[in-house]
C-alpha cells in the first residue's frame, strides 16, 4: 500500500520479484545491501528528506539514519546486518550514522563491479585492508586541531549536526544550548571523555522549539505533591532521599491480626498514627525539608497520613522516582540516599539554595538551583514543541549534537564537511594507489572513487548539479585548497572551515572503520543456511 514503505525496500522488493537479483549469492548480498543504502540516501546533509516510519499504528517521522535502519523492519540477514553498522556507529559515536550506510553501499557497489570483472574476493579484501590504513593516515594529515576554550568551533561543529535535521532552522537556539551543557559538566583542560548521561532532557509538549531552554540547574520531571497545602517552593533546601516507605507497617503474609472490637481497632488506629508522627517528627529533627521518595513496587512510598502531617510541618514532597533516575539525582545533589529510618541523619541531606515549581502549560517541571556540594556536576535541557513527533525528533537531534561534542572532547580534532573531506581523501587515495602495481592499484582506484558518493549525494539531495560540482571541487583541492567543499545551504562552493562546516575527526574515522568492515565482513559470506 504504501510504495515507499522501507519495511522491505520496495527496490530490493522488485528486484527480487523480477528474478534480477544475482544467483551468485555474494553478488545477490552486495545488491541487497546497496538497494538499503540506496533507499537511504535522500536523508543525508541539510536537504535530505525525512522519512515516516509507520509501526503498530504509531507513526515517527526522523531524518536520523540509525533511526530509520532501527525501525525499518528488514526481513533479509544482510539488511540486518547494515542496520548493525548504523546501530554500532550510533553507540560508538552518535552521529553519521546515514554517511555510514551510504558510504558502505557504495564501497560495495565498486566490488560488485570488481568481482564482475573477475577480480576474486579474497583480493579486494586485502584491498580494503590497505584502503582503511591509508585512508586513516590522510585523515590525520588533514584533521584541525581544535582548543575548547573556543567555544565558537564548538557551536560550529554542533549546527553543523543540527543542520541536516528537521529541526535545522532553529539550530542557532540550539547549537548554543548544547555547547553550554557540554562546557558546563567538563573541566576544559582535564576532561577526555564525558557522560552524556549527566545532561538530561525533559521534553514538554507545548510552546515553540524556541522556547527549549538550558536550564540554569538540575531539573526533574516529577510534580511536588500538593494535597493538604504542603510547600512547592523552598528557600535554603534541605533535601533527603528516601528509598523507604513513610506509612503504617504491613502484617507478613503469617501473621494475622484479629480485631474484636471497635474500641481494640481504635487502638490500632491510634498507634498507627502514633508510629507515623514519631517518623515525621525524627525526618523534621534533621533539619529536612524536602524529600523526595523512590518508587516502590511492592507498596505506596508514603500514606496520606504522612503527606498531612509533612505538609503541616512546611515538607515539601515528591514521590515516586524512578529507580534508573534515583542515583543520578542523589549524585547531583549530593544526597545519600536514605534506606530505612533509622539511618535517617543530617548529613545525608544535600543543600539546595532554591527549589522551584515551574509550570509549563500545566506539566510541571522542578527546578533545584544552587546545588551546594554536588558530587557530579549535571545540567538539564528543557525541549519544548507544539507536537509529540517534532519533540521527539527535537530530541534525537539534540543527542545527536551532544555526541559530536562528546567526539570533539575526546579526540580533538575536526575535519571539513560539505564533501571536502571525501574529495580530498579520494585524491590522496589515487595518488597512492599509482605507487601500487596491477590489479591491486585498479582496485584501489575504484575504491577511491566510491568516496564521491558523499559529495555527489549531497549535491543531488540539494538540487545541484552533482558531476559538474564535483569536478569542480576536484580542481581546487589538485590545487592545495583541500577545504573547498559545498554549502548546500547556500549552493556555493567555499572554505568548509569559514562556513563553519566542520565535524569530528571520530565520527569520520568510526564512518570509516565501520564501512570497510562491514564491505570486507560480506565479501567473505559465500552462503546463508536457514536453520
Ligand atoms: N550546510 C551544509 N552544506 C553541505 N553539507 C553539509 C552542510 N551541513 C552538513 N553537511 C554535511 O551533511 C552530512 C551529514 O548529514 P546527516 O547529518 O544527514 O547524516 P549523518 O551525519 O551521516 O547521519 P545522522 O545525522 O542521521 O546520524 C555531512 O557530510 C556534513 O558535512
Ligand atoms: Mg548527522
């Protein structure tokens, strides 16, 4: 029904159906995974084009490679195992994850080619083995090195992965977001990696994608409990976080408590109550006013007796945290967490100088500003947009953005986008292959030339003229200027490193590895066996 469905790609889909595919398995693998990269290719760069995922009635609508490789339901083993590369690049380093499947699409479009002519496996394997090498070396030949104390490299590199997004007109409200978040949880001079993990997004439906905000401090998405009038706003915070429940004890499933009469159930009652009051006056004594309560599975974290007698002690409270968010909030603020009464002492409690009930189109979001003694330095991003697929994606491409400045932290170095990067590869590539001999050199040269499937894409997603513009570019970097690559945006070529079209020697070397891998990884499959 839907002809552009990618749950088998429709090519590979009439491929098969008209008998085309290759009886010669390899050949018939290499066509499989060449329709996929194919179908895939529209997304790539600033004018790529989103695609709709449509699965169990819900629809997604993204531009983001690994995204589209996860969701599309490929029933062929070698489609899944291309969408194994994008998910790999995804972990590795977040971003290129669609340069990734077309560059390994064209990679084996040149063998195809290759093996038709009689060149045997085994040969453009060890081929591609000095390909990779090589490529690796040229790459840090070109690679910038990068400072960042320079924070305007930085928000470059980040809207140079916002632009290829859908959200790519407000990349200059969120390019600046993310570099701030990133800075803020670093040490410039120490830092070699960072934990994403630390940066939380909370998406709200509603208001624009230019309301998205860094929020100054730790945010979480729980409301405080407001019934009885406790307090949503605390000044010089005092915050406990409990792992137990604050409510009547529960009998064991032995024993049995038999009530004779009103006056014994009174008793009860009375002792309950009793037994409570003593918990909130002990939690009061520690100088907390605030508590915030895991979710427990087996009863409620707290009774409505306690939530009364908290909220006439001025204790403001939030219940039902999430186990995986616990830790994360206890490291923030610099709490220890609180497993039973007992325990329950001062210098477990984390110091906050304000804590704030924010309301965004009635969700409400608490904002914890002025954590004293964090034990792990954290900031929130606060996504607003008017849908859910707009948020969604909103988010996608933030974390996409995040890890290109997780790369830059890590290796700190960039390469030219807008195609440059490729260009100039590909040349130094031929360059070297006229010092080898034979068919290896012819290979070589081939593989080579399957990096102009990236410049050629871009262009032809945009609009331009592809072989006029890559001829083009090909003279001035045969001239030394080994940064001319294309703007798509702007339909020019330029200095890739004035037009701020720059990204992370990682994501490019990680595109790299994973592609060569994954060509050499099915020039060895000569059969599948079904079990
Ligand atoms: N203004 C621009 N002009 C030309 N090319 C650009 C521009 N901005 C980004 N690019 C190029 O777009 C490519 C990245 O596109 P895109 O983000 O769609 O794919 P990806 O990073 O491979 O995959 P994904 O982001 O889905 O994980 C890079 O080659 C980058 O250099
Ligand atoms: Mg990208």
């Amino acid at each position: 029904m839907y002809t552009h469905s990618l749950s088998l790609p429709t090519k590979i889909k009439l491929l098969l159906q008209k008998g085309l595919l290759d009886t010669n398995i390899q050949l018939s693998n290499f066509l499989i995974a060449k329709g996929v990269s194919d179908a895939i290719r529209t997304s790539l760069g600033p004018h790529g084009m989103d695609k709709v995922i449509l699965s169990d009635n819900e629809i997604l609508i993204t531009n983001d490679g690994a995204t589209i490789m996860k969701n599309a339901k490929f029933d062929h083993p070698v489609a899944k195992l291309l969408v194994n590369v994008s998910e790999s690049q995804d972990s590795e380093v977040g971003d290129g994850t669609t340069s990734v499947i077309i560059l390994s699409g064209s990679l084996l479009g040149a063998s195809i080619n290759l093996i038709r002519r009689g060149i045997p496996g085994n040969r453009l394997t060890k081929c591609l083995g000095i390909f990779l090498e090589e490529t690796k070396k040229i790459l840090l030949k070109i690679a910038i090195p990068i400072n960042l104390k320079s924070s305007y490299t930085l928000y470059s590199a980040a809207c140079t992965a916002l632009e290829s997004k859908v959200i790519s007109s407000h990349c200059h409200i969120l390019a600046p977001i993310v570099v701030k978040s990133i800075l803020s949880i670093i040490d410039k001079k120490k830092s070699f990696n960072v934990d994403l993990k630390r940066i939380k997004l909370i998406k709200k439906i509603g208001g624009t994608i230019e309301q998205t905000e860094l929020i100054n401090g730790i945010a979480i998405d729980y409301p405080v409990i407001k019934s009885y009038g406790g307090p949503n706003n605390m000044i010089n915070a005092k915050v406990a976080l409990i792992q137990f429940s604050i409510s009547s004890p529960s009998t064991d499933t032995d024993n049995l408590i038999v009530i004779e009469n009103y006056a014994h159930m009174d008793k009860l009652l009375k002792e309950e109550k009793q037994l409570i009051i003593s918990f909130c006056r002990k939690i009061k004594s520690t100088g907390c006013n605030v508590i915030l309560s895991q979710k427990s599975i087996l009863k409620e974290s707290m009774c409505d007796y306690a939530i009364q007698i908290f909220a006439q002690m001025k204790i403001m409270l939030v219940r039902d945290i999430e186990r995986d968010e616990f830790l994360f909030i206890a490291d923030s603020l610099g709490c220890i967490p609180i497993i039973d009464i007992e325990t329950f002492s001062s210098d477990k409690l984390g110091s906050v100088d304000q804590i704030e009930e924010k309301n965004y189109n009635a969700q409400k979001v608490l904002i914890f500003k002025g954590v004293r003694n964090p034990r792990i330095k954290s900031s929130t991003i606060l996504i607003r947009s008017s849908n859910k697929h707009l948020l969604e994606e909103t988010e996608r491409s933030l974390h996409d953005a995040l890890c290109v400045m997780r790369s830059i932290i890590r290796r700190r170095f960039l390469i030219t986008g807008g195609g440059a990067m490729e260009i100039e590869v590909a040349l130094s590539l031929k360059q070297y292959g006229k010092t080898l001999t034979g068919i290896n050199s012819y290979c070589f040269n081939a593989f080579a030339h399957s990096l102009e499937i990236i410049p050629y894409t871009l262009c032809e997603n945009a609009g331009l003229e592809p072989i006029e513009i890559i001829s083009r570019m090909k003279k001035y970097h045969m001239n030394g200027k080994k940064t001319i690559g294309i703007n798509t945006r702007r339909g020019i070529l330029g200095n890739m490193i004035k037009e701020n079209i720059i990204s992370p020697l990682l994501v490019a070397t990680s595109i790299f590895n994973m592609s060569v891998e994954f060509a050499i990884q099915l020039l060895k499959i000569d059969s599948i066996i079904e079990t």
